[in-house]
C-alpha cells in the first residue's frame, strides 16, 4: 500500500491539478422550492436563516495523500487519475488508506474555536461522503474510523466528539451524510464495472440488492439521528441520486449523468423516523426538490439574483473542500464580499475547511477565520438576524434589513486599493433628519448628505487613515 501510496504522489509532481475540473460537476441549485409545512421546522428555519455563517468540514480518507475528496474513485472523463496504475489498483490503494489513517492530533475544539472566533453560527460535518468511509461508529460496515489504527483511541467515534466540540460553542449542528456509497457492494457492485458515480447495476433487475442499500442507508441515518445528540440538519449530498420522477431536462443540464431507472432512497421513511428522534429537523436533499429540500444549496457559486426562499451557499475556503498541499486559499475580501452579496440576496454562506491528515486545522486557515471574525465583530449587526430588502443592491453596495426595520448599507471595497473619504449609493435613503451610525468604526455618527435619490457619507478622516485596507464597510440607518 505505501508502494502505491508514493507513486500516486510522485504522479501529482507532473499531472495538471484535476481540482478545478470539479468545478463543472459541482451542484447546481434546484430552481423550486416547496416550502415545510411542520410547524417546527419551520421555527428551525426561521432560527437557522438568522445564523448567516457556518462552516462546512470535509474531513476522510482523502486527507491522507491530501487529494480531491472521493472523486477519482469515479471513471468519468473529467477526472485524471495516475498513468502508473490500473484502475483496479487505484481502488485497492485507496481503500487501503483505511490502514493510513491515524488522526493522532485530532483536535475538534480547535476547530470548533476557530469558527466561534470567525464568527460562524452552524458546522455540517462530513459524517460520510460518497468513498464510503466512516467517521463515525456505525454498526453497519467495518469501513470506519473506529475500525483502523485510530480505532483504540478514546476519541476514535469522530462525529461524536466534533458535535460535541460544536455544540459547547452553541452552534446549530448539522450532519452531511452522502446518499451515494462507492464502497458498498449494494451500491457498486463488484460484479460489474464503475464506470461512473451512479449505482452500477440495474436496479430494476436486482430490486432486492436495492433494497439492502435503502436498508443500510436508513439504518446508517437512524444511527446519527439516535446516538449522536441533539442534530439540526441533515445534509444529504449526491443529488445524482434521486427519484426518476424529479429529473428534467434543468437535472439533465447539469452535467451529471443520470440511468435511466429510480435511485430512491425511500425518502419519506428517512424523514419520518429522523423527525421522530429529532423534532423539528431541517432535511436537506440537495438539489431534489420538493418537502425534503427544506433549503437550497448553490455550491461554489452565488444567484445573479435574489431569492425569496431559504438557501445556502457553500464555497470553499480554498479551491479544494478537502485537505490539499499548497491550495491557494481565498482573500479576505472576497469571503466578506461574498459573505455581505449571499446575505443580501437572502442566503446563509457555509464556508468549507479541510482539516489536516492528523486531525488539526492549517494555521494558516485558523488565521484567516480570525481576521473574518473581526470583522463580524464590528459589523455583524448588519449580517446576523437580518432579512432581505426589495433594493438590495446599488453596484458594489449591498443592502440588509433588520428585524425592528432598521436598515444597513454595506460597501464592498475594491482590493488593493485605499479607502475613498466619501462613499456613495443611489436609492435606500435615510429618513430626513434621522442619524446614520458607522458600524464599521464601533458604531459612531458620521455625516451624510442627500441629494435626490443619491446619499453619499463623508468617513471619519482617522478611519481612512487606520484602515487602508478595509474590505467593506458598514452603515446603519432608519429609511423613508
């Protein structure tokens, strides 16, 4: 297994990086949504659409070589695995990292610490993702983290201890758990070839194989929803699995490629038993819409416009979801300018972190969460408990709404470039005579004048001069 091991990374030197093709198989938004019904979800929801910030850990076998998460087990022609090694090689080494694995740093609090302190309100943890692996101690397979050389060690049950670690920050909980799974032999049967994401038998010729798969995925969930504590969301990845009946050509136009038989996953059944242990529970059955689609989930993109409905952006920190050496990681501008464009267009950003092979996060990313923090903690009042506002948006200058009708005006900064000593933006204006506080500079009164429909604030000359490199700034005032 080490054999293969270095020659896939001496490969890496020379193959192009096969991660930004990912960026076409990525999960488009549905475009309908139906809202819930059940009285407490729709309280979790109102809860959750006041959280604005989370973040998303991918976190599994795919740390270990520091690789794309889970994709190159999959022949499609968009992904470029080793020339030195057979596909069925490539299987075997990767299965095998199993014995690889030993997190011996495993630090959740860091994390959990991490994202308190970049002002993020929810984590989704990847409790599964589509290889298979377990990181968590499910009875239902032995492909599990509790099953390895980390298996002896008291914090082995990894799910557990990140809920907790999350849960003492009093963040809302959510679990990510992939529909599709590329180890089980219900789902890619070895019988046949892989030659891509989906279950490689037809299943209208073997419904009792089926049937063990749907068996095995809602014993899996009910493990979670009955022995992991208090969960929030259920976050079901692999929208490629769905019901017949829910593709189309806008599904078709994705890119993904879908057979021509039902991949059901009995739906209906998982959601009654997970909000019978879990009252109220957000179901999140990425991309399919319809009553278990409770938000939707653009990934790695933000709407031209804004929506009325609940949904979640999630973008990366850096280009990869999971740990890679040397991925380029985000400036700071652009995760507050997006975090301040999703949230005037009505959505929450979950920010996706990788922690590393050993159970740790880059101090680097720990970093970069801080300085995001700082930032919500001048201006979050303008982000946490808001609500969308008919005019939104003025070019670079987003608008939000608080919940007692107070309005705030966030200004997107250019990067690389100084901060102007007035600031300007058509429409929104504030009542006549009523004050405008600057957010951004703890809160204090600036000056502002109106002429017409155009408002332009004159910033406080010792703020320009302090903060050269400010990425956006933040205004609260009554409107007309």
């Amino acid at each position: 297994m080490r054999k293969f091991l270095i020659i896939y990374l001496l490969a890496l030197t020379v193959l192009p990086s096969i991660s930004m093709a990912q960026l076409d198989n990525v999960h488009q938004r549905s475009t309908k949504y139906e809202a819930p019904k059940d009285p407490k979800v729709l309280e979790k929801l109102d809860e959750w659409q006041d959280l604005k910030f989370g973040v998303l850990i991918h976190w599994g076998l795919y740390a270990v070589p520091g690789i794309i998460e889970s994709w190159e087990l999959c022949s499609e022609d968009w992904l470029n695995r080793p020339d030195s090694m057979t596909y069925q090689q490539y299987k075997d080494w990767y299965w095998g990292l199993k014995e690889e694995f030993n997190p011996v740093n495993f630090n959740p609090e860091q994390w959990a610490t991490a994202a308190k302190n970049a002002g993020m309100k929810y984590v989704i943890f990847t409790t599964k993702h589509h290889d298979g692996f377990n990181m968590f101690d499910t009875k239902q397979t032995d492909y599990k983290i509790t099953n390895g050389p980390f298996g002896d060690n008291p914090r082995s049950d990894v799910a557990k201890y990140v809920f907790d670690a999350f849960r003492k920050q009093d963040m809302m909980i959510g679990a990510y758990f992939s529909k599709p799974d590329w180890h089980s032999q219900y789902f890619w049967w070895d019988k046949y070839a892989t030659p891509n994401r989906n279950v490689n038998y037809d299943i209208r010729k073997h419904p009792e194989r089926w049937q063990k798969f749907q068996d095995f995925t809602y014993n899996q969930i009910e493990e979670l929803m009955t022995g992991y504590g208090d969960i929030d969301i259920l976050w079901l990845d692999g929208g490629w699995v769905r019901p017949k009946e829910t593709v189309n050509e806008e599904v078709l136009s994705w890119g993904a490629p879908i057979p021509d038989w039902d991949q059901k996953i009995d739906m209906p059944k998982i959601a009654k038993m997970a909000r019978k242990n879990q009252p109220g529970i957000l179901m999140v059955d990425r991309t399919v819409h319809g009553p278990y689609e409770n938000y939707q989930t653009p990934e790695r993109t933000i709407p031209e416009e804004q929506l009325q409905n609940p949904w979640e952006s999630n973008i990366p920190l850096r280009n990869n979801w999971g740990y890679v050496p040397n991925d380029q990681a985000k400036s700071i501008n652009k995760m507050i300018h997006s975090l301040v464009e999703i949230v005037a267009k009505g959505g929450s950003f979950v920010l996706g972190i990788g922690p590393k092979p050993d159970g740790t996060l880059r101090d680097e990313d720990i970093e970069l969460m801080a300085v995001m923090g700082k930032w919500l903690d001048a201006n979050g009042d303008a982000i946490y408990n808001t609500r969308i506002t008919e005019n939104y948006q003025d070019g670079n200058t987003f608008f939000t709404k608080g919940k007692e009708g107070e309005l705030y005006a966030l200004v997107n900064l250019e990067e690389g470039k100084e901060i102007p000593t007035t600031i300007s933006w058509t429409g929104n204006i504030p009542a006549k005579g009523s004050k405008m506080t600057f957010l951004s500079s703890g809160g204090s009164r600036v000056r502002y004048k109106v002429s017409g429909d155009k408002v332009t604030v004159t910033l406080p000359s010792s703020f320009v001069k302090n903060n050269p490199n400010y990425a956006t700034l933040a205004f609260e005032f009554k409107a007309e």
